[in-house]
C-alpha cells in the first residue's frame, strides 16, 4: 500500500505517514462548526488489500491506516478537534495507523477524494455538512470505496451499501448544557453563536428546556447570531450587546469565535457555559463546563465495521447513551456563585436519565 499512496502526482508527506497531492491543501484555516456540522473534515483509511471488502484486512490483523483532513484547525477546541484527537487515540491504541492534517481547501474536495479512492482507500469520512455533495458524488463513481458523511437527523436515511451517514442530539446536547447553566441560578441568560444554521436552533431550542427545568423562573434573553464561526471580535461584540441587555450569563459554543465571548464576559465580569476552558486566557475565570463531542467511541465503532466487512447501509448518532456526548472542564467560577459543589453529579444524573430516555424533549421545528 506504501506504493499506491506513493503512486498519487505531485504528493508532499504530511506529518511522515501519508503523502497528500499538492494542489488540495489549502491555505484556508477555517475553525468553524460546520463543526457541530459544517466544518470541512476527510478521513481516508486505507487497508492492506483491495477489490475484496474489509475481510483480508480482519484476516491480517493490520490496524487500518488513517489520514485525517480538515479545513479547520485541529486545536479549535471545537468539531474539528473532536475528530483529530480520537484518531489520534486510536492511533495510539493500536486501533489504526494515522495522522492529521488540518486546513484543507474545502473546494479542493471532490478531487481529493478521488485520489485516495484511486490510490486503494477503503473508507472516507467527509466531516462538514458541506461535503455532503462531494460525497453523494464521489461514492457513486467508487462504489467499491466506503464513504461516511454528516449531517442532520434526516440524512441517516441516506446510507447505502457503501455510504453510511452521523449526526448528532441537538437536543440532547443543548438541553444537557441549558441545564448546567440553569443550576448556576444565574439570570438573564443570553446566547451568542455564529450562523444560524437548522442544527444551531434545534440545540438552542433544547438549551432553553434544560436551562427552565433547572430553573423555572430564569430568563432567557432572544439569541444573537453574529453570522460567523471563526471572528472573536464578531463575538466580542455581541456579548458585550447580551451585556447591555442585562445578561449574567453567556451560552455559547467552542468555536473560532470563543475568545471574543470569553473576554468580553471576562471585562464584564460575568460567566459563561459552553466554551472551551482552552479557548483562550480568560476562558478559565468565566468558563463553568462545556459539553462536547467525543468522537472516538463513534470512530471505534466504524472501524471495527469496516474491518469487520460489514460496513454499511446505516446511520449514527452521537448521544449520551453512546458516551460520544459528554459533560467536561467543569469548573467554579466567581462570577457564579451559587452553582452547586456537586454540579457534575446532577449533570450525570440528567445524563442518565436523558439516555434512559426518562426525560422528554420538545424537537424543534420550524
């Protein structure tokens, strides 16, 4: 396989282990969620045979090799990084053979993919809502190649034999973090976001549920949407705005733009949930947990199918019942007093009974 890979025109080595055309890389280096979906992300595993599915591979014992692409970067603390960090641990498990490499031009796509479908990859996963053209097109070319894409809830029902689909709860992982930010007792609360994007409304609209079940008289102010996932100043701005507005408490996702929320609610003295405590400086004195994506339980699961050979034909969804939502950076703030000292306990405890389905959220619709 050293060959085939080596065999692709005009290749330069990426971080020693694969070699990836020149010409697709770009300069771009979006940290944005299309992200919690939109972000550009490409991972190619590459077996050990072609022409015969997945079985001589599970037959060989070799891990499967990865390359994983982004157009964000893979330090955005955010949906590009959920999915550089669990190859990287898988890498480290044994599990598969792999690097990353961020920044790719998302135009660049479709002829990307092709290469690694010409030079023997076995599965590509186009990480970005708007990839999803790419892949529809190029897994129709390469039926013999494995492809997964994202998407929304209603693009499951997309798979093929060889394109399976993910997601992930809006619901759940709003109303999760609308109820820690709920037990801070803090009031008005406010959201600042980038583009308002279906999945960013249907994850808000479970927020205000958990944020009310924790606190029935709390105050939700009308969201701000700045329009842009990567500029801290955007960001900056409108928090200082939900400031004005009388909010004591910003909700906000770890984004590009998640330096500008922190440091404006660091000035004003407020908190914040949502944001990483890595976002930036002030991010640990404001910052009181995050829920985020743990990619590498969803990332197990695939490739065990594909080395299985039966991948396929399905669709998945990251929840908290498949431990790929998770509560993290717990942490006392002063702007937030009152939050409760076991608040990581009653937030696994709505955990549970979130994935037992013992408590019901409203969907979103339009």
């Amino acid at each position: 396989m050293a060959d085939q890979v080596s065999a692709i025109p005009r290749c330069r080595r990426v971080h020693g282990l694969w070699k990836i055309p020149t010409g697709i890389v770009g300069p771009s280096r979006r940290s944005s969620m299309r992200k919690i979906l939109l972000s550009g992300m490409v991972v190619a595993v590459v077996v050990m045979a072609s022409g015969c599915g997945a079985s001589p591979l599970a037959e060989s014992g070799a891990a499967p090799r990865v390359a994983a692409i982004m157009t964000g970067e893979d330090t955005d603390n955010g949906f590009a990084q959920a999915g550089a960090d669990a190859v990287k641990t898988l890498t480290a498990e044994g599990v598969v053979a792999g690097k990353t490499q961020d920044g790719v031009d998302v135009t660049k796509a479709k002829t990307y993919l092709r290469q690694y479908a010409d030079s023997g990859v076995d599965l590509v996963i186009a990480w970005g809502l708007d990839l999803q053209e790419s892949v529809r097109e190029v897994a129709s070319e390469y039926p013999g190649t494995k492809f997964l894409g994202t998407g929304g809830e209603p693009d499951l029902r997309k798979a093929t034999a060889n394109v399976e689909m993910w997601t992930y709860d809006t619901g759940q992982f709003g109303y999760l973090l609308g109820y820690i930010a709920g037990l801070t007792q803090l009031s008005p609360v406010a959201i600042v976001d980038g583009p308002q994007e279906p999945f960013l409304e249907s994850q808000w609209h479970g927020f205000d549920q958990g944020l009310k079940a924790a606190n029935p008289r709390v105050t939700l102010l009308s969201p701000i949407y700045t329009g842009d996932f990567n500029d801290p100043e955007k960001a900056r701005q409108a928090t200082q705005q939900q400031v004005t507005a009388g909010a004591r408490l910003i909700a906000s996702n770890a984004q590009g733009y998640a330096p500008g929320v922190a440091a404006a609610a660091h000035r004003a003295k407020i908190a914040t949930v949502g944001i990483s405590k890595n976002a930036s400086a002030e991010a640990p004195a404001v910052n009181v947990a995050q829920v985020k994506l743990d990619m590498v339980p969803i990332f197990r699961a695939v490739f065990a199918r594909l080395k299985s050979g039966v991948f396929g034909n399905q669709g998945t969804t990251s929840t908290i019942a498949n431990r790929s939502l998770v509560v993290t950076d717990v942490n006392r703030v002063e702007a937030a007093p009152a939050t409760p000292a076991d608040l990581v306990q009653q937030a696994t405890g709505l955990a549970d009974r979130l994935a037992s389905g013992q408590v019901n959220i409203v969907p979103w619709s339009r």
